[in-house]
C-alpha cells in the first residue's frame, strides 16, 4: 500500500535536511555560505543519523536481540536519537553524560524513557570520565555499547549521506567544508566524500577556544587542555572517527564569538540552533572571507536552540 510505504515510521525522516543561505550574515562575501539544517532531524540533532546508522549496522550483524539494553557515553544529542531508535525498535537505552551538559537535555533523554547517568567533568585518563564509564557499565551488564566515538558506521553514514547529499544540493560546487567535532563523524565522514569527488575542496575544522584538536590538526599533538561552554565539540583528545589525514586546517572561535553568532542565526536568519551551530559558522564565514575558493562554503547547524534556554549565554536576550 503506497500510504504505508512512505509514511513508514518516523526513523525514514532522518536526514534529506535543506541546504539554505546565510542571506544576511553572508552578504558581500566573494562565496556564499550554506548551512545544513540538521536541527531539522526529528530527535532535533545530527545525530538522529548515526544512532540509526549504528543500530542499523549492529541488527545486520546480528549483534543486537530483540529487546536488548544500548548505552552510549553522550552529549545528549546522540542519546536523542537512540531514543528515538529505541522508542521505535523496541529497545531499552542508557546514556552516560558529563554534569557540563545542559539539564534540559537531561530531562528530555529521561522523558524520552532512558536511564540518565551523571558523571563528573573528568579527564579521559579517568576511570570517572564518561565514555570510560559508558564501557564499564556496558561490559559489566551485557549492554551494546554503541560507541559513537570508534564506531566506523558513524562515519559511514555521514560519507554516505550528509556528505552526497551536499554534493546533490550545490550541484557538485563546493569551495570548502567546515565543522566541528564532538566524535570527528560528520567532519570525516564528509570530508571523504566531498574529498573523493572535488580536487579542490578545503575541509576545515572548527573548534572551540580550550579544545585541543586545532592544534592536533596543525601538529599532530593535542593542545593544551582549557575550559569552555560550547557544547558537543573539541576535545582533549582525539577520536578514533576524526580523521586527521582529511583535515587541511582549523579555526579556532571563542564561546563569545560562537553565542554572539547563534543569536544573530536565530534574530537575522530565523535559524533556531544551538551553540555549536554559532561556532561553525563563525569559522565558514571567516574562511569564505579569504577569497581563495573554488565554491561556496558550506557548514552543518548540529542541532537545536531548544536544548539551552536553561544555559548562561541564552538569558538576557531582550530586543
Ligand atoms: N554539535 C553538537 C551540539 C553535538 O552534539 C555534536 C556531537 N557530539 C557535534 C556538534 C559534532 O558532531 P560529530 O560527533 O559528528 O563530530
């Protein structure tokens, strides 16, 4: 029945996001700026994609029975969309978060009916650190681990969709990509894909002021570790799914510069996302500032505002 086919289930909505201009923020440039509205995905984020993909991939593998428990060390977007994975595959879900991440998305990962654990702001060499004690509790109970950070569907996926989707959308003409990278899948992922089609395409990391991958990408040794309020991207170390080799160069933008822009997004574009989403395109615009380039730039926006009203840099945004 044609009704049933299209309208299957929510999780065949993910990705196929528009590809639209920064008509005021960009004016004047010698490129456009695009930017992906992957907070248009159903669970809100870009990651409705790889929580799909990942799940996807184990099922196939015959990894995960009916009715198994997931837990994953995450942001939060990431948990969004397994839960949504989980709500419609019938799975049980547990997300592992550092306290710095906002308490709205908290709530909706526990209103979503997963279990919530909270661990300290710890380094990666701690046993406390959220991805070690993702891997812990996985190995001790049993539970996939679905492991956004090594997993190589999550960079799969995005070569495979993000990345063709923005070559459909320019018609092939892209100048330079720039992203964050939380996990390193939509830089790489991407990356591949546009690298594997344009000779010429630059991709270029943007990353908060306290991460250390700019400096990775330029030296290949992690920089110094700082602290700051962007959430989901940079780092102090480096992932298993960001690829350096695919990276040609960083920009390194501040929480000020990255909260200023997400405002002007929401006021002047009517682009309603969150900090990450300033971060990036505070980097594209710099980079189609310089003139150099084959295409337009494109950037990702990874999600949406309404996972920060509770945030700092959200209060006092009077007229
Ligand atoms: N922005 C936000 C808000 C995120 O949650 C993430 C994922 N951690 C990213 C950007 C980066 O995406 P990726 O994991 O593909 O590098």
């Amino acid at each position: 029945m044609r009704f049933q086919e299209e309208c299957d289930d929510i999780l065949m909505h993910i990705g196929r996001t528009p590809l639209v201009a920064l008509r005021r923020i960009g004016r004047g440039l010698p490129v456009p700026v695009l930017v992906k509205c992957e907070h248009m995905n159903p669970g809100g984020s870009v990651k409705d994609r790889i929580a799909k993909a990942i799940v996807d991939d184990a099922e196939a593998r015959g990894t995960l029975r009916p009715g198994a428990t997931l837990i994953e060390a995450t942001a939060g977007n990431t948990g969004m969309g397994l839960a949504l994975v989980a709500a419609a595959r019938g799975y049980a879900l547990v997300c592992v978060m550092p306290e710095k991440m906002s308490v709205d998305k908290r709530v909706a990962l526990s209103a979503v009916g997963a279990r919530v654990v909270v661990t300290p702001n710890a380094p990666p060499s701690s046993p406390e650190n959220f991805r070690n004690v993702a891997r812990r509790m996985a190995g001790e109970n049993g539970w996939f681990l679905t492991d956004q950070f090594n997993n190589p569907a999550n960079v799969r996926i995005h070569e495979e969709t993000t990345g063709a989707e923005i070559l459909e959308q320019t018609g092939g003409s892209v100048g330079a990509f720039v992203a964050g990278a939380g996990t390193g899948g939509t830089i790489s992922g991407v990356g591949r894909r546009l690298k594997s089609v344009l000779g010429r395409v630059r991709i270029v990391l943007a990353d908060p002021v306290g991460s250390g991958l700019a400096d990775w990408v330029e030296t290949g040794r992690i920089g110094p570790d700082g602290a700051y309020a962007v959430e989901g991207i940079g780092g102090s170390d480096a992932p298993e799914n960001l690829h350096r080799a695919v990276i040609d160069s960083a920009e390194r933008v501040s929480d000020e510069e990255s909260f200023a822009m997400v405002k002007r997004l929401v006021r002047e574009e009517g682009l309603l996302v969150g900090g990450s989403a300033g971060t990036n395109v505070v980097a594209a615009l710099r980079v189609a500032a310089r003139g150099d380039l084959d295409g337009p730039v494109v950037t990702v926006l990874p999600d949406a505002w309404d996972r920060y009203r509770a945030k700092p840099w959200m209060q006092g945004w009077p007229p």
